[in-house]
C-alpha cells in the first residue's frame, strides 16, 4: 500500500512524523549525559552507573500508569498542556511510595488521529514534569489507531523506572496502633475519578462556574495538574523517619491506606485506622460534586481522594517536627488495632 493509500486508510505518517519533529526538543531538554539512545532509536539506552553508585543494594522500582478518561475533559476544553504533566507525576508519586527515585520515562500516546500540535503540547508537558526532577524523558510511542478510537479522543500512558537503596525501600514493616497518619494536599482529583465526575457535570457543562468554585470554570478545576509529592517527601525524609507512604488514587482513602499494611504473619492483631474528619481541608471541587451527585461519604471517599494526595505514617513523637518541616501537611489520623479504614 503506498503512503497516500495508507492515508486514506486513516494513517498520515507525514503527521506523525511532523509531530515527533515538533517535540524533539522539548524531550532533549530532559536528556543527560546518562541518555546514550534515545528518541529516534529502537530503543531508549541510559547509563545507570552514576545513578545507582552511590546506593547500596539498588533496587530499581518500575511502574504504569495513565490518566483514565481524564483526557476527555482536555480534549472537551481544547486544553493539552495538563495532563502530560498528571502522567509523569502520577507515576512518580506511585514509584515514591516505595522510596524510589525517578531514573527514567517513557509514554504512550494514541489517537484515531494524530495532530501534531496536540502531540506535542501532551508531549511539553510530560517533558516539563520530567525536567522538574531530573528524570529524562527516555522515549516512547505515538500511534494512530482509527477504529480503535473515537474521533477526536486520544489515550496517554506511561512507565517510569526509578531506583532505591534495599534499606531504604517502604513500606517499612514496624507500623503499629498508635503510628500518626499525615496527609500532603492534592491540588484536586488528581487523576481518578473522571468517569463519575464526567456524568455528573454533563448536563451542566465544563465552562460553567458555579460559585462553589470561586469563579474557576468546572473544566479547569477538573484539570488542575495532579501533584507530585517528591520534594516533600524528600523534606520528610530527611527531618524523620518515614514508615510508609500511601499515594491516595483509584479507590481512595479506603482501598490505598491498607496496601502499605505489614503482610507479615506474626502479629496477633490486625491494622487498620482512624481518618478525623475537619482536620484538613477539601478543596471546593470535591463538595461541588459531591452535593451534585448525592453522593455519601463512602462513596465520594471511594472514588475521590477528597484533598488527601499523599498518606504519610510516622511515629507520634515525629509529628511535630514534621509539621515544621512541611507546614501544609496536616495530621488526618491515627493507625488502630481493627480491620479497614473509618471515618470518624
């Protein structure tokens, strides 16, 4: 089949190929003398010598991640420059909890049909969010797919892969009743929960602003970037000792705080926790919605992280050192002898 009949197939290589051209030097910026292959190479090479040396027992901490229908929201508001930077951040705060540090990146995009400006407005910002801390943007792959995609609607995902001394992986296994539980402010819903708050609003529309919000459109409170927790768990780290962390996504409060749970056999007891309520505060998209769908406090604490981006437990006599540490942080709760998480 010859190029133009693959256009009329759906597939304009000339597009995918201007789109690469137009991001190519916002993924340079992302590069260090570690990248030895990168975009444009079958696949991407980094030189982890410099990285790992200095860490005894590396462990390299991989994940995947995306940003669920998230996209839609950006592609309803003709607004691209956000959720490149949810993807990147997301899957750092996901490889944090563990104690590691991001190495490396590398994306996915798909459309029924690829834009280039578009393509490379997603890819600035994941490139942005990988600059901030230092993590090249290693590669990746941009596909066009009509049939498989609606028009007009695109998918982002990505993999990072970081690194940690064995010592200093968490969660550590020594969490017990009585442990403080700290929560980092997310700066809305992050990356989960679209597909509830998509029929919620949709009789009402994304431009709408209704005064619950403060005179910010019910688009762009949903596209408020998701926060990356690095630096301030890297303040926390090295004012106290951390013994877990819990990145507050799918599932919520509910489903995330358990998983950083000790799965050692030998205690006579099992964990759970306590979340106060008033303790922090809940951003106004979070009520807004929830007020919208009649949704009880199980349900909008299942789905949304409610303000709550990041769990952090310590010890209670570490409590105010790290309050000083990082001031926004606030203390939401308490580790119990009992099964699952409650609301009190």
């Amino acid at each position: 089949m010859t190029q133009s009949g693959y256009r009329a197939a759906g597939v304009d290589i000339a597009a995918a190929t201007r789109a690469k051209e137009m991001m190519a030097t916002a993924v340079r910026a992302t590069h260090s003398s570690a990248v030895l292959a990168g975009m444009g190479s079958f696949g991407g090479c980094f030189d982890a010598s410099l990285s790992l040396a200095g860490l005894e027992a590396p462990v390299l901490v991989a994940s995947t991640d995306g940003v669920g229908t998230k996209t839609m929201v950006a592609s309803a508001m003709g607004r691209y420059d956000t959720v490149g930077q949810d993807l990147v951040n997301h899957c750092i705060n996901d490889i944090l909890v563990q104690g590691a540090h991001p190495l490396f990146f590398l994306d996915y995009i798909a459309a029924a049909r690829l834009d280039p400006e578009m393509v490379a407005t997603l890819v600035a910002g994941i490139a942005n969010a990988c600059q901030a801390v230092d993590c090249a943007l290693l590669g990746g792959e941009t596909a066009e797919m009509p049939g498989v995609y609606a028009p007009g609607a695109f998918d982002l995902a990505g993999t990072i892969v970081g690194a940690v001394a064995r010592a200093e992986m968490l969660p550590r296994g020594d969490i017990v009743p009585g442990d403080a539980i700290l929560a980092l402010p997310s700066s809305g819903l992050h990356t989960n929960g679209y597909s509830l708050a998509r029929r919620l609003v949709e009789p009402i529309g994304y431009h709408a602003q209704p005064p619950e919000l403060g005179g910010v459109s019910i688009g762009e409170a949903l596209l408020a970037v998701h926060r990356c927790y690095l630096r301030e768990v890297g303040v926390l780290r090295r004012a106290i000792l951390i013994k877990a962390l819990a990145h507050i996504t799918g599932g919520g409060v509910f489903d995330n705080l358990p998983r950083v749970w000790p799965s050692d056999g030998d205690r006579s007891y099992t964990l759970g926790a306590t979340i106060e309520r008033g303790t922090w505060v809940i951003p106004p998209i979070f009520t807004f919605l929830q007020h919208l769908g009649d949704l009880s406090d199980q349900e909008a604490y299942h789905v949304f992280n409610m303000g709550m981006g990041m769990l952090v437990i310590v010890t209670p006599d570490a409590v105010d050192t790290a309050l000083a540490a990082v001031p926004e942080a606030r203390r939401v709760g308490t580790i119990i002898e009992g099964e699952g998480v409650r609301l009190v």
